[in-house]
C-alpha cells in the first residue's frame, strides 16, 4: 500500500480492542476485554484508548460552537435546528438583543443561521445554544454545507493548519461548525474550491499524509 | 399510544421485587418456573358459531369462534382449503389496547397462532374440498381477547385447538351433504417463556410480562414434533436458553395438551 | 412451506438443486454507503436476493407519543417491491411485512445503544427489490451494516442466517423452492461476539435433533457472514479511489 496514503485501524463494532489502556470514548468493557461500539478508527491518548467513529449525527457537547438554521418562532425564543438529532432552542435571554414577548421574528426569521454555541446539555438530550459571545452571531450571505460531525477535526487540522490553509488559498471566509455544518463565505470559484477541498478531506479523513494532498490539490488548482 | 402489550413504566420495586423471587425460585403469584395457571376451557360457547372455546388462563380471558363457510381455493393449492386467523385486542381488555385497524402487536399474535396449527397440519385440509379448483371450505379463527392479565400467545393458541377440536362444518346449511365434524388430526400447543434477569419462566403473567427482557414461544404437537417459534421484544437468549426453553415447551406442552383433550372429551359426553 | 414438490429437492450424491452441500451458504455480496442521502446504508446480493437497507437517524421522534424518555426507538420497517416476486405482490405493508418489521426491529434493538439517545427514533428501511427466501435474515444483514455506517453505536453486527428442513434433510440458508416445498424453516439473527440469539422464529414440522442441528448450523454461519460484513465495512473506507 502507498505509504503516504496509509490506513490509520479501522475497528467494527463488537470488535476487540487488544490494546493496553483506559477505556476512554467509543469504546465500552465487557468480562474486562475492550471492544468498539463504533465504525471507526483507534485513538490512543493519555492512557485511554478511544474509537473515533467515521460517520454517525453531532451529539452536542456544551462549549461547542455551531451553525444552526431557525426552523420555527415562539414568542420567546426561537427553535434551531443543529443537525443533531434534537432541535435546540435560542432564548431570548440568550441573545444581544433586547427582545419583547412576541416579538422575536422582528431579529431572527425562519431559514436564518446563525453561530451559536451550546450552552448546556442535559441527559435527556435537551439543548441549549447561546449568542451572547464574542463573535457569535447571524451569518449573512455566503454558502453552507454539512459534513460528517466525526470529520470535523480534519477539515479544522492541528491547531487549525488547515482551514487557514483553505482560507489563504481562496481568500474565502470559512466557519466550521462542531456539528458539521460550514459556512463559506467569498467568490464563487473559490467557494468552489474550498468545497472540492473538503469534500476531498471528508472522504480520505481517516488516511495519512492529508494535509500535503489537499496542499498539493489547492496549488494545482482546478483540474 | 398505539396497542401495546406493556404496561408502560413499570415501577422498579415491582422489577426488583419480582427479580428477588426469582433468584429463591418462585414467582409473584406462588408458581414454580415452569408451572402454567390454572387452564379452564368452556366449549360452545357461542353455538351461533360453527365451533368455540372460552378460555381462561389465569386471569387472562380470550373467546374463539369458528366460522365455516364455501369459498373459492388459492389458484396453486386448488385441492385443499382454505384457513385465515385473526385477533381483536379489544379495548374493553385492557386500558393499553384501542381501538382502531390491527395493531402490530394482534398482527404477529394471529400469525404465531396460524402457524403452529397450519405447520402442524392439525387441520386436514384436503378434507375441505367441495368441488376441485372451484369450492372449498373456508375455516376462520377469530380471537377476541375478553381480559387480558399476560400470555395472549398461549391463551389463543389454546383457545384456537379447542375451538376447532368442536367445530362443525355446516354442509346442510350451504346444501352441500351432511354436516361434519371438522377434521382436526393434531393438537398444537404453544408454550411461551419471559426471560427475567437471567430466570426463565413459562406462562408469564402480566407482572412478569411488563418487565421481561425476551420472550420464546415454542409450539409442539402430539408427536413431540415442533412446528413454531417466535422470539419477541428487545434482549437476547444464549443458544443454551435456547434449547432448555425448546425442552421444556415439549414437558410443559404435553401436561397442557391433556388438560385441552379432557375439556374437549369432557363437553362432547 | 407445505406445498408438495414432484421434484427431488436433494440428490442421490446429497446434493441440493443449485448443487450446494447441505452446509454451504448461497453466493454473498455485500456493499457499505450505497444511499448517499442516508445516514447510513447497504446493499446485500445473497443468492437471488437484492436487497438496500438505509438508516436515519437518531432524529427526534415523530409522531411526538412514540418518543422514550429513556431510549431511542428502532423503527425498521420491511418492505417488499411489488416486482420483488414472481407474481406481483400489491405494494404497501401486508400482515407478514407487519410481523417481520416487528421482529427485527426488536432484534436490532438488542445490540444498539438505545440509551444514549433518548426521545429519538432511528429509522431503519429495508427494501426488498428481488426475493429469493431468506430475506428477513438478509434484511437484518443490510439493516445491521447501515446502522453501522449510520455510525451508531452496538455492541455487535447482527448476522441473520437461515436454515431449516428439505426432502428430510437439515440444510443451511434454504433457496426459493426449498423454501417453498421443503419441510421447515428458522430464521435466525445471531450476535457473532457472544454467541446470542436476538432473532428466532420457525414454521414446519421438525424434531428436536433437527431443530437443534439447523440452528448449529446457522450459528456456524453466522461467522462466515460476520467476517463478509467486517470486510464491506472496511472496504468503504479503503481509501479516496473507491467510488460509489
């Protein structure tokens, strides 16, 4: 096999884990062996071993920032949907704006999105989101798409190495959501691109050597 | 909510109170695992029908009726008739059950029944013939169920043999000869098990039901042959379970298919 | 079963009318992602069976009585086409496709993490485009590879696998007209870690040794089928060249 493109493990759930270690996420114990409950690849860090699934829907954590789209009003909040499997609603209080009973059309309509970050999340999987941060906010214009939530580290990088990377290639305005849903922002052709490039990390998000491929895929340019 | 079965929440005392019983060997209502409640079975019951049997398994109540009557045969079975089986879990039964179109729950309940006693070949089919590829009987099996308090499987499944044990074909009223007894040459018997904790029981009641994990029903007849199963709800056997459950369905079967026999001899003297 | 065949459904030398052994499986094949639309999905050739199944979800609820405060619900429904079989069967759910939807959504149950996502249902749709016997254990075959993909947590793949009784004889995975003239049938799913049974249902006429000796076999199976499942898993993210 291509070195550069090497598989990273892939374990199936039920499978065996035969690594020394804690168990840590993905994972669960049974008669003291450690299997995958997952699709994905093994993680080890700091003593746990983890399974990263390579597919499956966001499951929000509180403090993760995340695009989400305004599917319904009420008069005092509003219900945004974050790709995950339960809507999550935006209080008034949660918001920089002064807002009366009734009146909440008047900032947010439907089919609006916004970044937003969770605020608290409860075992019975309910969710909150918040606006009332720094650079939280209505996204304007631009483009979205969605990804698999398990590949968003990827699209991100080390220390977000590749997302600027995207950003300086295209001189496009990118926001990744830990949900998986990007918003792009800039000229059409590099819109374009910075899809073609995603689709690309999204799709060999689980071999080495990525980021030199999708560095090597930008300088070429459009094929 | 749909029909269910289930009761809903189930109060976890109740769990861990029958679990506690469970692992000193008895149940809530004194039996052993492998006992069945007391089985009464009252045959034509309703004579407007052409056969029927109300039983009681316990606390849980179901009523059988027979109905016959010409029909047309399928295109590819052409010398033989015709058998069709059906459950109403009437909402007067149960404060869970509604009304309204089969739920899924009656659908499977009617489908395990029709399969112990059609793979068991209890009814002689090719005796329900009346003219070749033109008219044959058609025997109906409705069950209603009239209370139910657990084990609607083997309550049916019971009912269904008794009934058609007494049933008559009504040749005279249809001007096609004489009447006669129908056919019946088996006796299928199904057993049910609910898995509680790592216990198994026979004959579950409705405590027993709401907080079982697994249930396995085994349908046996006379010969010692089996002719059906059915595994149900959310958790799992081992291959072992499996087989014990199959063993004891055939013990128990046979107790159970005296009791049905001495009802039927009974009513006909 | 039940309908009499005036051919021999077994040999002289103990072969079966498409010339396997008693033992052996039908030609398999199977394929991970085939709905890009759906969470997860596949596809599973198994003799003359083709069959897709597609997951969604976990999503909220609908309709909003059916949600569990403590669990999701695995909603898998069976679905036959209406050119699946030789004559025509009229499209939508009938009782069979009533009852199977039932027991194998109550199987895949079994191995899902359903507390981890509560008040949610996870769709499961099983589409059979052609039937040749065997397409509940088929179907819970495709079914447990698109909750997978889906990337939904189990603590197993369900293998579904038949056998059952012809001409007297116990075989494995029974083809259309053994199904249709043998003398008995068990479907089974089976938990290939641990050795459960989360499926099992039978119709036919069978002794105990029989019956024991066809569930051996199809457990046996089970392991054949689970390692073709590991490797149609894998494969899909065997690198960016695999186009589907």
């Amino acid at each position: 096999m291509d070195e550069e493109k090497k598989m990273r493990d892939i374990v199936v759930p039920g499978e065996e884990i035969d690594i020394e270690g804690k168990p840590g996420r993905g994972v669960f114990v049974e008669n003291g062996k450690l299997y995958s409950a997952y699709l994905g690849i093994v993680d080890t860090r700091m003593g746990y071993v983890n399974v990263i699934p390579l597919s499956g829907c966001y499951m929000p954590k509180k403090g993760d920032r995340v695009i989400g789209k305004i599917v319904d009003l009420a008069p005092m909040n509003w219900v945004v949907d974050i790709n995950a499997p339960y809507y999550a609603p935006l209080h008034v209080n949660d918001v920089p704006w002064r807002v009366e009973f009734g009146d909440t059309g008047r900032f947010l309509s439907i089919g609006d999105v916004i970044l937003a970050k969770v605020s608290n999340v409860n075992e019975m999987g309910q969710v909150w989101i918040t606006l009332k941060e720094q650079g939280l906010r209505k996204l304007e214009g631009g483009h979205i798409i969605t990804i698999s939530p398990s590949k968003v580290p990827r699209v991100i990088g080390k220390s977000g190495s590749m997302i600027q990377m995207l950003k300086d290639h295209t001189n496009c305005r990118i926001y990744v959501g830990q949900n998986g849903t990007i918003w792009i922002s800039g000229a059409p052709d590099g819109i374009i691109t910075v899809i073609k490039a995603i689709r690309m990390i999204e799709r060999e998000a689980h071999t080495y050597g990525l980021t030199d491929r999708v560095k090597e895929f930008l300088e070429r340019g459009d094929e | 909510m749909t029909t269910k079965f289930s009761e809903g929440v189930v109060a976890e005392s109740k769990r861990t109170y029958i679990n506690k019983l469970a692992q000193q060997g008895t149940r809530i209502d004194g039996r052993g695992f492998d006992d069945v409640r007391p089985i009464k079975i009252t045959t034509g019951y309703i004579p407007r029908a052409e056969g029927s049997a109300l039983v009681e398994l316990g606390e849980t109540k179901v009523l059988v009726g027979i109905k016959i009557e010409p029909g047309e045969p399928f295109p590819d079975t052409p010398d033989m008739g015709i058998m069709t089986t059906n459950v109403e879990l009437v909402p007067l039964s149960s404060p869970t059950f509604e009304p309204g179109p089969p739920t899924e729950e009656a659908i499977e309940l009617a489908r395990v029944v029709d399969r112990g006693i059609r793979e068991s070949h209890a009814i002689n089919m090719e005796k329900l013939v009346i003219e070749e590829g033109e008219k044959v009987w058609v025997v109906f099996i409705d069950m209603h169920i009239l209370n139910y308090s657990g084990n609607l499987f083997d309550a049916c499944g019971i009912g269904a043999i008794a009934a058609l044990a007494t049933a008559k074909v009504p040749a005279e009223r249809h001007g096609v000869g004489e009447d006669f007894p129908l056919p019946v040459e088996h006796y299928p018997v199904p057993i049910t098990f609910a898995k509680i904790g790592e216990w198994i029981v026979a004959d579950p009641n409705l405590d027993e039901e709401s907080i079982a994990s697994a249930r396995l029903t085994v349908t046996t007849n006379e010969e010692g042959m089996i002719n059906a199963m059915q595994k149900g709800l959310f958790g799992t056997f081992t291959y072992d379970e499996v087989k014990k459950v199959i063993n004891r369905s055939l013990d128990i079967g046979k107790k159970v298919r005296e009791i049905i026999l001495g009802d039927i001899n009974g009513e006909e003297n | 079963m039940g309908m009499k065949a005036d051919f021999k459904l077994i040999d002289d030398n103990g072969l079966r009318i498409d010339g396997r052994l008693p033992n052996q499986l039908r030609p398999l094949r199977m394929e991970v992602g085939v709905v890009q639309r759906a969470n997860g999905s596949a596809f599973v050739e198994w003799g003359g069976n083709k069959i897709i199944a597609a997951v969604y979800g976990p999503r909220e609820a609908y309709p909003k009585h059916i949600q569990d405060p403590n669990r999701a619900v695995i909603r898998a429904r069976y679905n036959m086409a209406a050119f699946s079989v030789d004559e025509r069967k009229r499209p939508g759910p009938d009782r069979r496709s009533v009852e199977l939807s039932k027991v194998i959504s109550e199987a895949l149950t079994s191995v899902v993490f359903v507390e981890r996502f509560p008040r949610t249902s996870i769709d499961v749709y099983i589409e059979v485009l052609q039937a040749d016997a065997g397409t509940r254990v088929a179907g819970i075959t495709a079914a447990s590879l698109a909750l997978a993909d889906a990337g939904i947590p189990m603590r197993d793949i369900i293998v579904g696998c038949a056998a059952g009784k012809v001409d007297g004889v116990v075989v494995l995975d029974l083809n259309k007209e053994e199904d249709n003239y043998g003398e008995a049938d068990v479907p089974m799913a089976i938990l290939p870690r641990t050795g459960e049974i989360a499926l099992l249902q039978m119709d036919g006429n069978m002794t105990y040794e029989e019956l024991t000796n066809a569930m051996d076999m199809a457990i046996d199976a089970a392991k054949e089928i689970h390692e073709l499942q590991v490797k149609a898993l894998k494969e899909k993210y065997r690198g960016d060249e695999h186009d589907y």
